[in-house]
C-alpha cells in the first residue's frame, strides 16, 4: 500500500554476523540517528572497512535517499549496549540474553549534526521511508507501540550516544504522522455481516446494502476502505460484490469472490473506493438461501 521513495544504492562492506554473512535480521523497531556530518561524509565513513559503522538508510537535507545495507541484513549501527532502556521489551530481551541489538533494529542515519532542525524535505523523506518499512518489512506492529518501535539511539546507548539523534529529531511530529496509520495499516477489523443468511427477494432482484461507513467508525476523511467479502449458496448463480461509490455498474464493480463454488466458501479482497463516505454491496441469492460475510479492515484517505 506504501509508495517506495526513491532510494539510492551505495552498498557497504559493513554488515552481517559474522562479517558480511547475508541473512539474520529479524527487524523489532526503526533506530533514529544524526550524522554529526554530511552524506558524502557518511558514504565515505560507511565504506571505510576501519570504521566498522553503517546504518540501512542515510537521508539528506535535501530529501535524498542512500541506502548501505540490505533489509535481510543487519547493519552495524546499534550494537553496543550501554545503559540500555530496559523498558523497552525488546531491548530488555537483548540486554538480558546477550543478543545483538543490531540482529532486531533497522537503522536510519540523517544528515547534519546534534540539535540542528530537520529541513522539510527531510522530514519528509524519513517518514515516508519509515512507512514503506512499516508496510513492507513486516513493521505494523510498531505501530502499537510506538514509543518501543521508533526510538532514538540513545535508548540503546545512553551513555555515548546521549545526543543521537538529538533535540532536532521532531519525534513528536513523526508520532502523531505515524500515529495516523494505525487505522490504514492494522486496524481493528469492522465486521458488516458474518454469515448472514440472504433470501432471495419475491420479486427476484438482489439485495442492494448501501454501507455508511461513518456507522462502525470510520472518519468523514476516509476516501477508500479495504474490505473482504465471501459468499456461499447451494445453488449456481448467486454472488456478492462490492461497488465503488453507490453506483452499481460493472465499471464501479470493486471486488466479488471468483468462481463460487456451490456449498463452499468463496473468498474476495480489496479496496473499495467511497463515495460521501458510503459504498455498495450486492447481494443476490439464486434460487436458494445464501450466506455472506463481510469485514472492513482498513481505511485510506488522501493527503
């Protein structure tokens, strides 16, 4: 769902364990850093076999993107452990069972240096970096928490890191914007039927449900709604389908579950576009009852 930002690829020589093995990260939260430098600074350090430093990802003033390390392997940018903040569950893990801090972090460098304000461009970058990692490497559960899922490095050393990344690190801000994706990226399910039982009208046309979306919780910002559908009949010919908007056509039709099968369960996700917050449902039993279940699951909105 995330749109990938534009990514450079500068590589490092600086990673695994042991030395350069691929393989290993088993990613707990995104690690914040400042540079104390630039980017070519930081291209060159985290190329420097004698450094023994790199982060995944480094993102400049200007909003460029650099990465060192591949997502399957860890960097070495969070591995000592010093005063660590054992409040922080899966850090108490690694401070008590000896593991490698960088075995379960994913880490972000940024250009510039201790208390120094983010440019605009770079907070941009970072956060729509860190929600393309959220949704694409298996993150959303940071999301729960994010206090113990999007940390500065001075929860891990709080003694020689202290100012990383440092009171220009707008945390408060990257919260509340990450915050906003709890809904979109694991939201409660909303469950519209589950195994309601359909008959077919005496006039044998299908049953047309006209969903509010505002009724089980949604806001009025919301402008597409991820949803599952299933069906089943003991008959041929029945279906279920969701409709962009509230005009049923088969240009608007959303989603429907392929293929019914008679006597089982046929399945169906995706997303379905809102029109004044309201979309279509479809249901038409053939000739014998049917059951149909379905479940929001999530809510996009524009920016």
């Amino acid at each position: 769902m995330a749109v990938k930002p534009n990514i450079t690829w500068i590589g490092s020589q600086n990673f695994g364990y042991p030395d350069q093995a691929h393989g290993g990260l088993n990613p707990q939260a995104i690690v914040y850093h400042i540079a104390q430098g630039s980017m070519t600074g930081l291209d060159a350090w985290f190329n420097n076999p004698n450094s023994f430093a790199s982060t995944h990802f480094a993102v400049g003033k200007s909003g460029v993107i650099h990465q060192y390390v591949a997502l399957e392997d860890p960097a070495w940018g969070n591995g000592l452990m010093n005063k660590p903040d054992t409040s922080i569950p899966w850090l108490a893990d690694c401070h008590s069972n000896g593991i490698n801090p960088n075995l379960r972090t994913i880490s972000i460098e940024h250009e510039g240096f201790t208390g120094q304000t983010w440019t605009e461009a770079q907070y941009k970058s970072s956060r729509a970096l860190a929600t393309w990692l959220i949704d694409t490497y298996n993150l959303r559960h940071t999301l729960a928490k994010l206090d113990h899922g999007h940390i500065g490095h001075y929860r891990i050393d709080s003694v020689n890191r202290a100012s990383c990344p440092g009171t220009g690190w707008p945390r408060s801000r990257l919260f509340q914007d990450l915050g906003r994706l709890e809904d979109v990226y694991v939201p409660g399910n909303r469950t519209i039927y589950q195994s309601k039982t359909f008959y077919a009208p005496s006039s044998g046309a299908a049953h047309k449900i006209l969903v509010d979306v505002r009724n089980f919780g949604y806001p009025t910002a919301a402008t597409a709604i991820d949803i599952m559908i299933g069906c089943r009949s003991r008959g041929d010919g029945s279906y279920v389908a969701a409709y962009d908007g509230t005009v049923e056509s088969t240009n608007t039709m959303a989603l429907y579950p392929t293929a019914p099968l008679r006597n089982e369960w046929s399945f169906a996700r995706g997303r379905v576009q809102l029109k004044s917050s309201r979309f279509l449902i479809r249901v038409r039993p053939k000739g014998h009852p049917m059951e149909v279940t379905a479940t929001m699951k999530g809510y996009y909105t524009l920016e």
